[in-house]
C-alpha cells in the first residue's frame, strides 16, 4: 500500500474498528500523524498555530487508535491490547515489536488477510480493457461510471462519485467503494449501516476488500439498489 493510499484509507474509516490493516497503512499514516506534528513546532510560537496543531492531534485521535486497532487484528490479537499503551515503557514495546510483526496468513477471526486482495490477479485488468459500473436497479438505473484510478465511492454523501439521493433505503452517507488494488478490483464496504452484498447474498465485512471482477453484481443495502462491473 502506497503512502498517499494509505492515509486515505485511514481517514475513510475514521472510527472503523472492524476488520485488518496491513503494516504499511499503519506505519505510512503514523509516518504522516508525526511529519505533520514536527511541521508544527518550530511553528507554535505564531498565535493561532498552536491551536491548530492540537486541533489536528485530536481530531488523529480516534483514527490512529482505530487503525492500530485493526493492525493488532491483522497479527491475530485483539484490538484491546491496544491498552498496552497505559504501562510505561513495558507496554509500548510490546506494542511496537506486534505492530511491526506480518500479516497473519490467511483469513482469521477479524476477517480475510488484507493482502489477499493484491495476490489474486484481476481479470479485467489483466484483459487490457477498463472497467464501468452500471446501476441496474435503483435511483440512478441506466447511468455507468467509469473505475478511475481513484476507484468510485458509492453513498449518500456529496463527495461520493456515485452519490444517491438523501433518503435512499439500504444506503449509508459512505457505504462502500470500489478501487483497483495491485492485483486486480475490489470491493469494500466502508462501515456501513446497510451493508454490502454480492448478488449471491454473501455480505462484506466491514475493511475486508473482496476481490471482484467484470460480470460481478452487487447491491447497498438490499436488491433496490443494484449495480454490475463490466468492461468496456
């Protein structure tokens, strides 16, 4: 995972305890939490400056506990021994020597390996074309989008490339998104109240990226809200 990737997928899942994180989204997003701070204190003599700077300390707060949380899941452990971080010295090493351990293989109790998204080749890609979503059933039936190199974040919200009208049953502001991984497209579903199914009924837990390719449909929340990956 890049850096600028990664500190994206921190913040989209600000308070999102669920699921895995590799090693490089965690230390790339502390790597950029502690470059901001330092930017800060030769700073923090100009009034205001200081302000800001805890401003933005506080709100890191909750992703940066949430994102250790799953990059403790990821080796297998509960989200819990973050706590660790309460015992001086003792603790925090403990914490460093585990977050800085590898991916468990394999799916484990918090979900599948986040690396099984980039191992596993994606079809439409591999084929030379490109891919575009196409909504067969719901608020916007008919219209296609385009998988860019940003991927497509589908909800309620204003940012969102497919963006549904407030309101929508099934969808939440940010529901899920679909991005190309290393290996091929996935799919994943940002925290969601709703919920994001593939066609057959299986869910997506929360963070977990599912490998997708052209011809896959999924749907928000319930069936009223269809979408299918093709190439073009």
């Amino acid at each position: 995972m890049s850096f600028g990737r990664a500190i994206e997928h921190v913040l989209t899942n600000y308070a999102n305890f669920n699921g895995r994180a590799r090693r490089s989204e965690f230390w790339y997003f502390m790597l950029f939490y502690w470059l901001v701070v330092l930017c800060f204190a030769p700073l923090t003599a100009v009034p205001g400056l200081a302000l800001l700077e805890m401003a933005f300390m506080l709100g890191m707060t909750i992703p940066s506990v949430a994102v250790c949380w799953r990059r403790l899941h990821d080796t297998g452990r509960s989200g819990a021994w973050w706590l660790l971080i309460l015992l001086p010295l003792v603790g925090t090493v403990m914490l460093v020597i585990w977050l800085t351990q590898d991916s468990q293989p394999g799916p484990n109790q918090y979900g599948p390996s986040p690396k099984q998204v980039s191992a596993r080749p994606g079809p439409g890609r591999q084929a030379g074309g490109g891919l575009v979503v196409r909504c067969l059933n719901g608020p916007m039936q008919g219209q296609t989008y385009q998988v860019g190199s940003q991927g497509l974040q589908f909800g309620r919200d204003n940012t969102c490339a497919v963006r549904f009208p407030d309101g929508t049953p099934g969808v939440s502001r940010r529901h899920c998104r679909l991005y190309w991984a290393q290996g091929g497209p996935a799919l994943v579903d940002l925290g969601s109240s709703y919920g994001t199914f593939l066609a057959h009924g299986k869910q997506l837990p929360p963070n977990c990226p599912e490998p997708v390719a052209a011809g896959t449909r999924f749907y928000l929340g319930n069936t009223g809200n269809l979408f299918q990956i093709t190439t073009y």
